[in-house]
C-alpha cells in the first residue's frame, strides 16, 4: 500500500510539472503573439495607404504568426496558441481599421482644402477680367462644387456648404487684392472707383460685412499712397517744366496742369507751383527785355557801358547771335559788321579791372577772334 502511495504520488507531481511546463510555455508564447501583433500594428498605422494598411496588417502578423508556431515543440502548447490567434489579431485590427479609416478621411480632407480648392481658385484668379474670364471662372466654381459634392464620405452638407463659400468667398477678394495691385501699377485712380464698386456688390452670404469694410478700407488706403506717389511724381515734373521753361506758352500749360490738379482733389501744393510759374515768367520777362536793350545797342554801334560783371557775361552770350542776325537782316553791313566785333574786343580790354582778371580779358579776346574767323568763313 505505501509502495502505491508513494506511486500515485509520483505520478501525480509528474502530472503537475507537466501542466506547469504547459502553462508556462504557452504563456511566453502568447505575450510574445501579442507583443508581434502589437508592434505590427504599430508599423501599420504609418502605412501610406490607409486604406490598405488593415489587410497589410493581418498578412504581415499571420506570416510571422505562423513561422513562430512551427518552431514550438509541444502540440499541445501550439494547439492551443492557434486557438488563441483569433482572440489576439481581432482587437488590433479593429482598432487599427477605425485608426486607419480616420487617417484616410484627414487625408482625404486635406488634399481637398490643400490642394484641389486653392487650385481652382488659383485659376479662377488668372481667368482674364472679361466676359470669357467671368464664364470661365463660373464654370471652375461650378466644377469645384462638384468636386466638393464628391467628398460627401468625409464632409457633412454644412461642411460642403462652407467649403464652397469659403473657395468663392477667396476668388472675390483675390480679385479685389488683382485689381488695386493693377491700379495702383498703372497709377489710376478712377480705376480704385471700379474696385470699392466690385467690393459693395460682393454677395453678403459671400462676404460678412467686417471683411467687406476691411476690404474698403484697404481699397482705399491704396488709393491714398497712389495718389501720394502720383502727386509726388507730378510735381516734381511740373516743377522741372516750370524751371526750364523758356516760352510764355511752356508756362501757360503747366500753370493750367497746377490748376486741374487742384479741380481734381490730386494732393500737392499746386497753387504754390502757380506762383512758382508766374514767377518764372517774370524773370523771363526781364531776361528777355535786357536781351531786346543790348541787341538795340549792337545794331545801333553803341558802346556799352559796363557797370558790373554781369554785363560783361551777358556780351559773350549774345553779341555774335545778334551782331550777324543784323547783318543777315540788312541792319548793318559787312563792314559795320567787323567794325562793331572788334570795338567789343576793345571794349572787352578797356573793362575795369576790378571787374576782370587778365584771364578773363585773355578770354574775351579769343572768343572775338574766333567770332570773327567763323564770320570769315562763312
């Protein structure tokens, strides 16, 4: 009977160390099945195609499943992880499915917003500014909504809505931000009228009023600095025409300019230009009367009389013009001619000397030698 005992004993902790082993086994077998599933799914859910990374999943985990399978030695340990396999891949996959389906519809999304709306807006914008252009950026909307309508798997309507708005909301101010870029080039600022028109006929369900004022106040902040540039350009202009004016008439048309860009409201100090013309054509005035007085002189064989330096300057400027203009014109002749030339070199030496330097004398008579040698050859 003990010997029995003794057996069944035996037997029974042989029993046990055998179910340890079971145990023990299959529980490093199914930590290292979950752990696979685990870092596979891992790599999957950075699939770059979502919508295949699921099947990836399962093919990738049911390969290296099966490898680790067949290298347990006890069928029973492996027996029963094959049965275990369904209860560790089912809660990966469906987490990684639902992980999968989100990552595809951001993606989705994101080639919508980021790349097929600011296509067709794009071209929208470069769609000419005529009755073709207003067509053709007619028809891109409308393929847009289409394009959107198709989305309807990851946008709800309102969403659809929105997105629609949004893209015609961004085609009307492009074109707003086209046009002032375009006046402001060009510097017209009647075509800022067309533009503050285009912004208040914008549809509000478009356009919410504070990005409608926005829009004119910005329209007409780029009026202001164009006008600013214009003004600026104009009246340097104007004021370069007035100081080499040399002609009444040069003088009459910038002062009627000064005075049609005070009618038009252009900002600059255009009766200040006004004054400035009327000024010049006094001092043209004067030059002109003093020019009249010494060509009288020279004609008639009068000495001048020099007084001051100016008189010597104004001698070298205009005696040879006016000198053989009297004699082309029959005033003088040939003879009186080289006479009146050679008492202005005389009266060029005769000049007081607190008035001339022996260079500026020396001058003098070479410039009457050289009248007088041209005069000569002709």
């Amino acid at each position: 009977a003990a010997i029995g005992n003794v057996a069944n004993v035996t037997a029974e902790l042989a029993e046990r160390q055998v179910a340890a082993d079971f145990e023990r086994q299959f529980q490093e077998e199914k930590f290292e099945l979950h752990r696979l599933a685990n870092d596979l799914s891992l790599v999957a859910g950075e699939d770059p195609n979502p919508l295949e990374a699921t099947a990836n999943f399962e093919e990738r985990f049911n390969t290296a499943a099966t490898e680790r399978l067949d290298a347990v030695q006890n069928p029973r340990v492996r027996a029963a992880l094959e049965s275990e396999l369904p209860g560790i891949i089912e809660p990966k996959r469906v987490s990684l499915s639902a992980h999968s389906n989100e990552r595809f519809k951001k993606l989705y999304m994101d080639t919508i917003e980021q790349s097929v709306i600011p296509g067709y807006v794009q071209a929208a914008l470069d769609a000419p500014n005529t009755p073709e252009g207003e067509m053709e950026r007619a028809n891109l909307m409308s393929s847009l909504q289409e394009a959107i309508a198709t989305a309807g798997s990851v946008y709800t309507p309102a969403q659809q809505a929105a997105l629609s708005l949004k893209a015609r909301s961004d085609v009307e101010i492009g074109l707003v931000f086209n046009e002032v870029a375009d006046a402001r080039k060009a510097k017209q600022l009647e075509r800022f009228e067309g533009v503050e028109d285009r912004i208040r006929k914008i549809p509000g369900d478009i356009l919410d009023p504070q990005s409608r004022l926005r829009l004119l106040n910005f329209a007409g902040a780029q009026r202001d600095a164009t006008a600013g540039d214009m003004a600026q350009g104009l009246a340097i202009q104007l004021a370069g025409e007035i100081r080499v004016a040399t002609k009444n008439e040069e003088l009459d048309g910038a002062i009627a300019r000064a005075k049609d860009y005070e009618e038009k409201g252009i900002p600059g100090n255009w009766l200040g230009m006004i004054d400035r013309a009327e000024r010049r054509r006094e001092e043209l005035r004067e030059a002109n009367a003093g020019e009249d007085r010494m060509s009288a002189a020279l004609v008639d064989g009068q000495k001048l009389n020099y007084t001051k330096p100016e008189d010597q300057v104004a001698v070298q400027n205009y005696y040879t013009e006016h000198l053989v203009g009297a004699y082309k014109a029959g005033a003088i002749d040939a003879n009186e001619l080289v006479t009146r030339t050679i008492e202005l070199g005389e009266d060029a030496g005769a000049f007081p000397k607190s008035f001339r330097s022996e260079e500026h004398t020396s001058e003098l008579q070479s410039h009457v030698r050289i009248s007088y040698a041209v005069f000569c050859l002709k």
